[in-house]
C-alpha cells in the first residue's frame, strides 16, 4: 500500500429479510433456528442431532411482517442514513 488510497466503503442496506423462529429441543433443549417454517417438518437440532417434528408458522403472519417492514428497507435505522 505505497501511498495508496482506498475508498471508504459505502454500508449495504438490506435487500430482503427473513423471520427465524426458535424451536426447543425435546432432547438438550437448545433453541433451534429455523428461517419461517410454514409446512410441518422435522428438524435436526444443531448440538445433540436429535430430530424432532415443529409447528409451522402461518404464512399469512410471516407475510405480513415482510411486507411491513418493505423487504427489510423499513427496519434501517434512520439515523445511520
């Protein structure tokens, strides 16, 4: 870097967004992440291996909030633009 200048990077705002819902292990009991589950399914918790079948989320509900939140542009704090 002899005498190079770089360019300040400019921050990326957020393009989409997603809603991770937490699961309890039946066996360890750690929480397990899992990104807007809508169809029943069994999972594989991340610590112990164990699976285990979930509740699903209403797609409508998961929907909503991403509409409401414009893709994650809503959610940027105004005060860093």
């Amino acid at each position: 870097m002899s005498g190079e200048q770089r360019k300040p990077l400019t921050p990326a705002k957020p393009v989409g967004v997603e809603l991770v819902f937490l699961y309890p292990c039946p066996f360890c009991q750690r929480e397990v992440p899992v990104v807007a589950p809508t169809k029943p399914t069994m999972i594989a918790c991340d610590a112990c291996r164990g699976r285990f079948p979930i509740v699903p989320v209403d797609d409508r509900s998961v929907r909503f909030v991403k509409l409401m939140l414009a893709g994650g542009k809503a959610a940027v704090d105004p005060d860093f633009l």
